[in-house]
C-alpha cells in the first residue's frame, strides 16, 4: 500500500512542477515525471508477491500459485515509447520558442506580441 501513496506523491510532485513553475523546461520536466509515476502505477497493479510467469506448460509444483498479469507490463512498454515521442515533442517546441523569443518563461513570452 506504501507503494501507492508514493506513486500518488511522484505524481503530485509532478502536477507541482507543471502548475506552479514558470520555466518551460521545468515544466517539461514535470510531465516526465507524472509520466514515470503512472508507470509505476501500471506496474505495480500488475505485480503479485511470489507470482509466476505465465507460460504454458507449468510444472506441477507451480499448477496452484498465483501468476502476474503481463498486461500492464505490456501497456508500460507502450507508454515508455509514447512518454518518449511526447517528451521529445515538447523540448522541440520550447527550442522553437526559445529561438524566437530568447527566453523559456512562459509570462515574458505572453507579454511579447510577434
């Protein structure tokens, strides 16, 4: 249960970052971080103590143990390639911004007409 509270901190830590701060890069920063909190999430909800790996045929010994469910691990993978696409997307945004108004503020970009 620990484990959850902490993914719902990392998770606030970054809503923190994307609210309060005003840099673009920190900002940047503080979606990547509530990306990796609900990854962690996905894996922990798929996670079983002393599970086992659910290939076919088992021995018998192993017939009655719980197994992990492989389909959060799965749907990780698929959001780690997306955080990466999205992450990359946003850098590229504030170098333009940067470039046009040679500062990542986002209060002395809104108060610049161009």
């Amino acid at each position: 249960m620990i484990l959850f509270i902490l993914c719902f901190v990392l998770f606030m830590v970054g809503l923190y970052g994307v609210i309060i701060k005003r840099n673009l890069i920190k900002i940047i920063i503080g979606v990547a971080i509530m990306e990796y909190s609900v990854n962690l999430f996905l894996i922990l909800i798929g996670y079983v103590n002393e599970g086992n790996v659910p290939i076919l045929p088992l021995p018998e010994a192993l017939v009655n143990k719980p197994f992990v469910d492989p389909l959060p691990q799965a749907l990780v993978l698929t959001a780690i390639v997306i955080g990466l696409a999205t992450t990359a997307m946003l850098l590229s945004i504030a170098i333009r911004l940067y470039r046009k108004y040679g500062t990542f503020n986002i209060r002395k970009i809104n108060s610049l007409k161009g």
